[in-house]
C-alpha cells in the first residue's frame, strides 16, 4: 500500500543524493563496475551479486570477464571454469550453472544478444524482477525501477509504503515514480542502505533523516 505521495518520495531521493554527496559515499558495486551501458555485462554481473559483498563480486566479474569478454567465448567455458572464475562468491557453484545455462538461452533464443524487454527477460534462466530491471536501467538505459531488499526495506522505514515484499513493493511504485527519477531509485538507495541506513542497527542519529523519519519497523538504532 502507498502511504506517501510520489513526490515526497522524490524529494527523500533527492535529499539522500544530497547526503550521499556530502559524506562522499562511493556508489555501489555494479555501478563502480564500469559496466553500466553494457546489457551483457550488467547481467552476468548482477548474477554474480546475489548475496555476495561487492567487492567479491567485482573482483569476480573481472576474473570472468578477462577469460571471456563477450558472450561467444563465455558460451565456450566449462562450468567448471566459470566456478573457478567466479569463486567465492555465494552460491558459486549455482551461478556458474545459471551463467551457462543464461548464455546458452541467448545464443539459441535471443540472437546472441540480450534482451531489451521486461517479458524476454524474465523468461532467461535466474532471472528475476530485480535483475532484469537492473539490466534494463544499469544495462540499456531506460526508465526501469530495481527494487532490492535496500530499497525495499528503506521505502518501508520511511513510511513511504507498506509492503510485504521486494516484488510488491515494485508492483506498488513502479506505475506511480516519475520515469526520470526510477532508475536514480537503485543506486541511490544501495548506497545508503550499505552506508547509513543498515539492514539491523542503522545509524539514526547521523542521518538526516533523524527528526522526521518514523523508523517502521527498526528495533535497534545507533
Ligand atoms: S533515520 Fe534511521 S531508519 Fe530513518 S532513514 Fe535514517 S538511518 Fe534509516
């Protein structure tokens, strides 16, 4: 359920550009990636990313992406090079399964490229809300909303919306946010979610946030 008016809610991003701007904290790790304007790259990586530290991921990426630059030369590694590419990220042996079996999809259903539409996709192996807008703002530009569980549980806290779930709270933002600003929403609230409002103690009191934030749900705060 939406709670707050789209506009409040573009004037909170606002505000954490602003305070993410001030205390010069680094964008998240896809972004720092270099890989934003690549479909290909943005994909595999985002892959990469659930559930590992960014840093993990990038280093990973990296060692993937210097063995195989391009999707031809990915679809030509074992899966068992991907594993050993990829290691040690989460689930490493799950992701290089899913790498190979995305890359196969793409060669065989997609042309050798990825798609540029939601629908397409969702239909890759792995691929699920979350992803596949990242690939469709991060990769390709466009006005899509990723929403994570930063975004999702920050949005809640602030009273924005009250929602159950990452999923529904895309299904209750995507249709109501300015197209200029949905693609602002992920990175920006990665940022923040890692730096300042933190999954169980966030740091209240050197937020800007303090005074007119109602905190749902935070039980212990700093
Ligand atoms: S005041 Fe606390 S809960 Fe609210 S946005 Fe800031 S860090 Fe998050």
């Amino acid at each position: 359920m939406l709670l707050e008016s789209p506009d409040t809610i573009t004037d909170r991003l606002v505000r954490v550009e602003v305070m993410l701007l001030e205390r010069k904290i680094p964008a998240p790790g896809i972004e720092q990636l270099g890989v934003s304007g690549d479909p290909f790259r943005v994909l595999i990586s985002t892959i990469l990313s659930l559930r590992t530290r960014d840093r993990v991921m990038e280093e990973a990426s990296k060692r993937l992406f210097s063995m195989a630059p391009d999707l031809d030369r990915l679809a030509r590694l074992s899966e068992g090079q991907i594993q050993e590419a990829i290691y040690p990220v989460g689930f490493y042996r799950t992701k290089a399964r899913t790498i190979k079996q995305i890359a196969k999809s793409l060669l065989e259903k997609h042309n050798g490229l990825v798609p540029s539409r939601l629908p397409e996709l969702l239909s890759l192996p792995g691929v699920g809300l979350k992803t596949a807008n990242l690939v469709l703002s991060a990769g390709f530009g466009g006005a899509a909303l990723c929403v994570d569980i930063h975004v999702h549980r920050i949005l809640n806290r602030w009273g924005s919306l009250k929602t159950g779930s990452a999923d529904e709270t895309f299904r209750t933002l995507d249709g109501v946010l300015p197209p200029a600003i949905k693609s602002r929403v992920n990175p920006l609230l990665v940022s923040f979610g890692q730096a300042l409002c933190l999954p169980l103690s966030p740091r209240c009191s050197v937020c800007a946030f303090e005074k007119d934030c109602p905190k749902e749900g935070v039980l212990h705060r700093r």
